[in-house]
C-alpha cells in the first residue's frame, strides 16, 4: 500500500482515468435521455447495444436491497440517472 499522500503509480493512475473516462461517458448518456427523452433513436440504440440488442420489458427488477422494480427500462435508466448510479444492473 501507498503511503497516503504520495502519487499514485502508473497502473494506479491508468485504473483512476479509465474509471474517470467511463463516468463521464454514463453522465453524458444521462444527458442525453433527459434532454431527448427515451424515445429518441440515439437514447434507443444505447439503451439495446446495453442489453446485447433488446431493450428489455417491463417490470425490470434491479440489484437494488428491497426488490426494488421498475415499470420498464426507461424509468431504471432515468433512476439511474437521478441517482447517479451508473452502473446498476438489472
């Protein structure tokens, strides 16, 4: 372990900046979806290239404690969103 305060290494900074540039490309995704709604062709073809080609029906459950579901994927992913829970799984 690194002595707090000092730099990370090279991997380290490598796993901080990919972790960074995966963030800000969900965060832009979000923009999108509230902007255009999730009806708009650019927001679909995220949604299915995110399930292997299918935007999959309603109810969607989700990894969440409690059971929590959701009426259809766009009320997850607009979850998701408002939350700032990227990369919750159904």
């Amino acid at each position: 372990a690194q002595q707090p305060g000092t730099p990370l290494s090279d991997q380290e900074y490598h796993q901080f900046f990919k972790f960074l540039r995966i963030s800000i490309q969900a965060s832009t995704a979000c923009h999108l979806r509230e902007l255009y709604g999730c009806t708009n062709s650019l927001v679909q073809r995220l949604d299915e290239y995110e399930n292997h080609g299918v935007i999959p029906p309603g109810p969607i459950c989700s990894e969440l404690p409690g059971n929590t579901f959701f009426h259809n994927f766009c009320t997850f992913s607009l979850y998701r969103c408002i939350m700032k829970k990227y990369f919750l799984k159904v």
